[in-house]
C-alpha cells in the first residue's frame, strides 16, 4: 500500500498548466463541502513557540481523491475555544510537493497566553488545536513532558493520550516517532501491523507517517500542545550515522537519497518552521527556545553530523557492544558535528536562563555494560558511549560556562533513568532520561546487575512504558516518571513510578 496522496510532479504540472477556471476552483473552497472526505484525517499540530506565535500545521489527504493540484488552505488562530474571537488568520498554498502538507508561521501574537487553530480546505474544517506563547517576563511554571520511541506495532500510543490530559505547555518529541522498520507476523510482536514492510523511499517514509499520524491519542497529545521534535535513528534506519548506513557495505551516497527522503517526510509531518527545510539530504533541527528568563531550551541532533561509530564489529557493522578500542575516545571523532557543538557551548555560555535543558535523543551518562551474550564489560557505541570525546568536551563546556541548572533530556534507550553527569567527581548536569511509548525496553535483570559498576546512575528501569512529566519554576524542577499499565491495552491506565527533585542551583537530582 502506498501513500495516496503521493507526489506526483508531472500531473501536477498538467494540471496546473490548465487555466483560469481550474484556478478559480483552487481559490475559493470554502463554501461548501467539495465532497473528495475529510482531508484532515491526520489531525494538527504546533510546535516551536515564540513570543508573538507558534508554528501550525496540518497535512490533506482526502479519502476519496488522491491529491495532485495545489489547494487553497485558510487558517485561522483565536483567542478562545470555541473560535469565536479570530485574532489571525491567512490562506496559504498546499501542493504536492511536501504531500500537501501545511506550515504556517504564524506572528502578532501576545506573550505568554494559549490560543486555538483551525485549518479549512476543499470545504471541510480540520480539528481545533491548542497552542502557546512563549513569555517575555518570568513565567511562573513551565509544564513540560517529553516522549519518545512508538512503534506502531508493539502497542498503542496511551501515553500519547495521558501526557495530552495533563495539559502541558510544551511536549518534546526526542526522536523514533515512527519507526521505519517491522516486525515478521511470526515473530509474536506485532499488536497491530505497520501497512508496509519497511520504509525506504519517500513513499514508505510518507506512508509511516501517514499512518502513525492517524492515531487518535497522538493526535489528541498534538491537539492539545505545542511540541518541540527533534529525531534519533528510526526516522531513517536503524542505528544509522550521518551517510552511513547500519549496514556494512552499502555506499554513502546511495544511503544519503534514502535520508533526503526521510527527511523530507519528516518535515511535510511536523510544525517546523521553514529553517528547517530540508535541502536534499540536509536538514537543520538543532535550535534553541526561549521561555522568558526562565528557560532557555537547546534542541540538539544527534545523528545528522556525527562521526561512524567507531571499533567495526566482527560481522563488519558499526554500532554495538564493544570492549575498547583505541577509537572511542579518540577527539578527532565527534557526535554532534564541529558547528552544532560550538552552537551548543555557544549558547550555553551566552545563556541568562535559570534553567537550560538540553533536549537530545539519547542516554548521555556513560555506562559500564556486560555484552548479554558474552558478558564482557564494555560500551555501547551508538550512544553517547562511542563518542566520549564529544561529552567530555561538552560537560566541561557545560561546568565552565556558568549556565545555570543545566537539565539533559533525553530517549532512545526505552527505560526510565536518573543520572549524574560528571565532569571528574563534580556532578554539573541533571540527567533525566524516558521510557519507550511502546518498544521494547532492555532486560532488566541484566542492567540491574550492572548498576553496581555505574554509582552515578540514580534510577533505572525499563519494565514500563510510558513517558515524563516536568514541571519547572524558580526554585526547582520537578520530574515525574509515568508508567502505563500495559501499552498492548489501548484502554491503558497510568501512575507514577518515581518522581524526581531537581533544587535551583543544585544539580543533581533528589528523590522527592
Ligand atoms: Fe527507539
């Protein structure tokens, strides 16, 4: 099954070469329902608030016309509920080119205060959307939660559902928001089936998405809060590392048509703002937020620059369980790439934030592991582990710079995890890192057991799925860990597991 509503450049052409009539039909759509069904079956979204606005989106695809001509779009954004007070609104152009997808930018906003969205095209109106304002002046709070790692088949997207019940001011997306590969039928996994093996080409990718984005807990959470995405692995290929693929042999420029398209596809799905157009196989996500003088927010990419990840495994791959080899801390050798890690210390030397959270996609402590089969101790060097370099470069960073509360966010590993970011015996940095929406967490017995090796480990565990709460003031920062009770239940309930204490100026995590 493809996507419907794929790209096709040359009968768009056609069809916009048609005239006058044809062009009048694309400008005014409004009046009444144009009876191709419901084109926003893929719900809403926002993300990247500013001061005076936030980004919108939404993406057509009518059920019963696949899409090829450019549509008509009018937004609107109002300062209640119910859309009866439009403050703004505008119409922009929807076409083939990104799946017809739709990013606004919207500005003229006032600080600090929610307002509502809603799209309108080919007669239909989309779902109304909760956005926010970034503030100028101190916030009060600042109430956050972050996610990560859904596949769609080992279950369904509760904690999609329970985080957007909390009402947040802000959700961060820290990567493997879809995932490109699948599990065989026979392998017992599967609690509802990806609609295509494996994505690969710019029509798998869309189809991911197209297909995650229509989950009604997901697009509950995008509905009710701006969120802020950046990616780990899975939007691509597992494991992959800038041009290189997982797997051995495959040639870096046949791999990076395969990261131009899911790139692509990642932009047409999320409210990015246009910075982050990709162009070809190049795409800009690390960016920075502010929330008034109460938080400055670092967004980094962890895959997009680095470095192979070092010391070749035996069957020729990259990536994976290590003893040591002369590579791993080796400094010529980099995680975030030369320009994102200068960003990075750049903004973190610059800031006057109370908090600076570096929202990132992966475990960043390090972790003295047993290969499960082996039990050798050793790394794991996909992670922040095969670029020791780069942390210890960036934690001195982080000691030096005077930036205060640094707080790293962060997934991939599908467990819960509190640590102590160190540079030699002085703790710089809170670490808090979540559980998988559905996948598969690591055994538990096997990393309890390493834990002993690892003292700056606070809190581990990976029997739960779920997702972060936090909430941030002046004085402190509050973490909660919520667990779902079994992710394969769509009707799935939540409590929390841990909750977390981080005191202003302080870092370092207490039990609380
Ligand atoms: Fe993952």
């Amino acid at each position: 099954m493809t996507d419907p509503s794929r790209i096709d450049l040359p009968r768009r052409r056609l069809i916009t070469a048609v005239g006058a009539g044809m062009a009048l039909s694309i400008l005014s759509p409004f009046a009444r329902s144009s009876g191709v069904g419901q084109p926003f079956a893929l719900g809403v979204a926002s993300g990247d608030p500013l001061p005076d606005g936030f980004v919108i989106w939404t993406r057509l695809v009518p059920e019963n016309q696949p899409l090829s001509k450019p549509v008509a779009v009018r937004w609107s954004v109002a300062s209640d509920a119910a859309m009866t007070r439009i403050v703004r609104s505008g119409q922009v152009q929807a076409d083939a080119r990104l799946a017809h997808s739709v990013h606004v930018e919207v500005t003229g906003l006032q600080a600090a205060r929610p307002y509502w969205y809603r799209f309108e095209a080919l007669g239909e109106q989309s779902a109304i959307g909760r956005a926010i304002t970034a503030p100028v002046q101190m916030a009060a709070a600042l109430n956050m939660g972050f996610v990560s790692c859904s596949h769609w088949e080992r279950g369904y997207f509760s904690a999609y559902r329970h985080l957007a019940a909390e009402n947040p001011d802000l959700v961060f997306f820290l990567g493997d928001y879809i995932y490109e590969n699948s599990y065989p039928a026979s392998s017992g996994k599967v609690v509802r089936a990806h609609a295509i093996p494996e994505a690969r080409d710019l029509d798998g990718y869309r189809n991911r998405y197209t297909q995650y984005k229509r989950d009604p807990d997901l697009q509950a959470l995008h509905a009710a809060a701006p969120c802020v995405v950046t990616w780990d692995d899975h939007e691509v290929q597992n494991d992959y590392a800038n041009r290189w693929s997982q797997d051995a042999g495959v040639d870096p420029a046949a791999f990076l048509k395969r990261r131009a398209a899911a790139y692509q596809a990642f932009y047409e799905h999320m409210p990015l703002r246009r910075s982050s157009l990709p162009h070809g196989p190049d795409m800009r996500v690390y960016r920075r937020l502010e929330w008034g003088p109460l938080a400055r927010i670092h967004v980094l990419d962890g895959r997009q620059y680095r470095t192979e990840q070092p010391c070749v495994l035996p069957d020729g791959r990259h990536g994976g369980h290590v003893a040591t080899c002369a590579a791993l801390s080796d400094p010529q050798r980099t995680m975030l790439g030369w320009e994102q890690e200068k960003w990075l210390h750049d903004g973190l030397r610059q800031s006057r934030a109370g908090w600076n959270i570096v929202a990132q996609d992966l475990l960043m402590a390090p972790l003295d592991q047993q290969d499960p089969h082996t039990h050798e101790w050793g790394h794991w060097t996909d992670g922040w582990d095969g670029y020791e370099a780069t942390r210890d470069r960036v934690l001195a960073n982080v000691q030096q710079s005077g930036a205060r509360n640094p707080v790293f966010f962060g997934g991939d590993i599908h467990s819960f995890w509190t640590t102590d970011l160190k540079v030699g015996a002085e703790v710089v940095a809170t670490e808090f890192v979540g559980t998988s929406v559905t996948s598969d967490g690591p055994p538990y017995e096997a990393f309890k057991a390493v834990l002993p090796r690892n003292p700056h480990v606070r809190f581990f565990d990976s029997r739960q799925r779920g997702y972060v709460s936090v909430s941030v003031d002046a004085r402190r920062m509050e973490t909660r860990f919520q667990a779902l009770s079994d992710c394969r239940d769509p009707a799935a309930t939540v409590s929390t597991l841990k909750r977390f204490v981080v005191e202003d100026g302080r870092p370092g995590a207490q039990e609380g």
